[in-house]
C-alpha cells in the first residue's frame, strides 16, 4: 500500500468520512462535498499537523 494511501485512511478514519471523500478534495472537486465534511476533514489535517509539527523537515527542537 503506497504511502499517501496510508495518510487517506488515517485522514478519513480521524475526520469520520470515507476515504473517497479525501479523494475528493485532494483532487479539488470539493464542491461535491457537504460542508460538514469539509469541516470535519480540515479539523482532521490541522490536528495531525499540530501533533506532528515537530517531525517536519527543518524543525529545530529545543529543551
């Protein structure tokens, strides 16, 4: 299983819609989405980027 495949199904499982839906929007036909998905997918991403900004290339760690 790819990669970025991976990333779908943690993304969908995390925001509660299915892994088509991230298909969607990551091929920018987000209009075929309710708004409640959309949130709910940002919500997902944001929490994941917060929770992993410190892994990110380039990030100094301080302490």
């Amino acid at each position: 299983m790819p990669c970025q495949s991976i990333y779908k199904d943690i993304i969908a499982e995390m925001a509660g819609v299915e892994k088509r839906d991230i298909e969607k929007i990551l091929s920018r036909r987000m209009d075929q989405l309710e708004d409640e998905k959309k949130y709910r997918t940002a919500a997902a991403v944001m929490c994941l980027r917060f929770f992993l900004k410190e892994n990110e290339p380039g990030q100094r760690r301080s302490g």
